[in-house]
C-alpha cells in the first residue's frame, strides 16, 4: 500500500484510476476506483468506470454488478445510464453464464432504455442493430 493512501480523496483516486486506464493497466485502474468508491460509493461515474474496467477484462458477472451499482446510485446522470445501461448490455451478451434467451432481452431492454434519453446516439443505435442481427459483441466500439 503507497504511503498515505487512506488521506487519499474519492477525486485522487479516479484521477489515478483514469491514468491507470488509459495506459492499460485495467486491474490497477479498478483497484483505484474500488479504493475510491470506499470513499464514496454514491458517486455514480465510479462505479461506470469500474464496469468499464471489468468489460475490457471480459469479466462479465462484474461487469454487470457495477453497472448496475452505477444505475442505483444518486448521483447517476443520463450520460452516465447511457454508458452503465451500454456496458451492462454488453456483458448480458457477451457472457458465457449469460446466453439464455431472458439475458438477450434484459440486453435489448438496456440500450433501448438508454436511446430513450438520445435517440440519435450511433453507438446505441449500431450496438441495438448488432444485437438484433446476432452480431458478436467486440471491444471496437467500446467507450
């Protein structure tokens, strides 16, 4: 543990997360936020970046626990839905555990909850079509 971490605020902690995302190191990214979500578990980006975390590490089950931690927190905003509502339908699909057909339409019932708040989004629309067209979810259009 780094010296002084546990003086460390909720804002540190995402800031060190995101550093630790965009270089890659996604299991260090999600220790950082875990870290900060310690610190305030309401903050719903938090719990969205942590999914995201858990997404492009395929896992799935924690992907879903996240996002939907994200989705029940106060603070969580419509761009921040949109983006829990995205990833959790991802991990709905893209599971092992996941692929009964009920999985399928809590994944539809996802991205057509976040169209709901922007229609015109191209990422919800072509991940909607994807689904509909029993494409395989890939990491390419991954916000």
């Amino acid at each position: 543990m780094e010296p002084y971490a546990h003086l460390k605020t909720a804002q540190e902690l995402r800031e060190e997360g995101n550093r630790e995302f965009k270089g890659g190191y996604y299991d260090a990214a999600a220790a950082k936020y875990r870290a900060a979500l310690r610190k305030d578990n309401n903050w719903a980006l938090l719990h969205c970046n942590l999914a995201l975390c858990f997404a492009k590490q395929e896992k799935w089950e924690e992907c879903v626990q996240a996002a939907t931690a994200c989705l029940a927190a106060p603070s969580c905003d419509a761009a921040t839905s949109r983006k829990a509502l995205l990833h959790r339908s991802r991990a709905y699909r893209a599971s092992p555990h996941r692929r009964a057909e009920a999985d399928l339409d809590h994944a539809r019932a996802d991205l057509e909850r976040a169209l709901e708040t922007d229609p015109a989004n191209k990422v919800l629309r072509r991940e909607l079509a994807g689904l509909l067209n029993g494409e395989a979810v890939t990491d390419a259009a991954l916000p």
